[in-house]
C-alpha cells in the first residue's frame, strides 16, 4: 500500500454524511453515536484520503453480529486490531477509502481520546499545520512502508494527545 497524503478535501465531511447514511441503517437502536475522526475531519489537515468513521454502541457483541451486512457495504472485519474493545472494519481494499473504529459506549478513553484529539487540531491551527507537515515529509520518506510512516507520527501523536486531552478536561471545567 502507497502512503499518499493529500492537501485537505472539502468534500470529506460530505463523504462521511453519506457513509453514515448506511451506517446509520445497519447499526439501529444499537447506535448511541456516530463520529467523523482523523485527519480527514480536521478542515485544512492535509490527510490520506481515508474517511475515518467512529461508531459508539450499547452492545458491542450486538455490532459482531453484523459482520456479514458490514461485508455487503464492502466492508472487511479486522476484529480488534491492536487496541482492545475495538471493532476495526476498512473498506476498499488496497484503494482503501472508508475505515471504521467502533466502540461500545463505556470505552470512555478510546472514544474520549479520539474526540478530543480530532477537537484539538480543529481548534489549533499551529497543531493541525505541524502535524500536516510532519505527515508529508513521512510520506515522502516512507511512500512504500505505512509502518515506517505510522512509526514516524507516534510520539507527535502522543503527546498531541496528551495536549489535547489537556486542552478537553480544561475547556469542559470552564462550562459548568
């Protein structure tokens, strides 16, 4: 798989709004909410043009047992994928387009971690330019090893999130 970062597309939030359409269907009463997460729902991010989709759900064993109508939305189950409690689905194949990290809703950290990260870059242009700058040059670097380029962003990312958490527990406390 070619890393390709590309320069921010208007139409991403536009591409989630009709994933979400289905989405929306498939999960039912299940769903508690629905988020678009990652690079490409940040405005001005510079982004592999990967729509990032964030599920919460009642029942997270409710949402396995749809893995035959997440397959008929062209939808490949990759079960946890590295971080416990996630249910990780990518769509496209090696032209992936679509990815999605669903959660059960008392996930609190990884639901709570993807969020405030998201809400960060948006509120901070100087972290959203750096962390685009960052993910070019990997790019550059790495065009044909995504874990030489995921490995690159790593400690940026963590201590992002560490900011942006921060950042979250601050801006909560100050609207009581």
């Amino acid at each position: 798989m070619l890393v390709t970062v590309v320069p921010y597309n208007p139409q991403w939030p536009q591409l989630f709004e009709e994933e979400a359409k289905s989405l929306r269907a498939l999960l039912g009463e299940n769903l508690v909410a629905l988020f678009h997460i990652g690079s490409t729902s940040v405005p001005g991010l510079a982004a592999k043009p990967i729509i990032d989709i964030l599920p919460v759900v009642q029942d997270i064993d409710a949402l396995d047992a749809l893995t035959p109508q997440f397959a008929e939305l062209g939808y490949e189950a990759m079960g946890e994928f590295g971080l416990p409690g996630r249910r990780y689905f990518r769509k496209g194949g090696e032209n992936r387009t679509h990815q999605i990290h669903a959660f059960q809703y008392d996930n609190l950290g990884e639901i709570g971690r993807h969020l405030a990260f998201r809400d960060y870059l948006r509120a901070h242009p100087g972290a959203r330019d750096s962390y685009a700058a960052l993910k070019i040059q990997l790019a550059s670097q790495f065009p044909a090893d995504i874990d030489g380029y995921c490995d690159g962003k790593d400690a940026f990312v963590k201590e992002m999130e560490r900011s942006a958490l921060l950042w979250q527990w601050k801006r909560l406390a100050s609207h009581p």
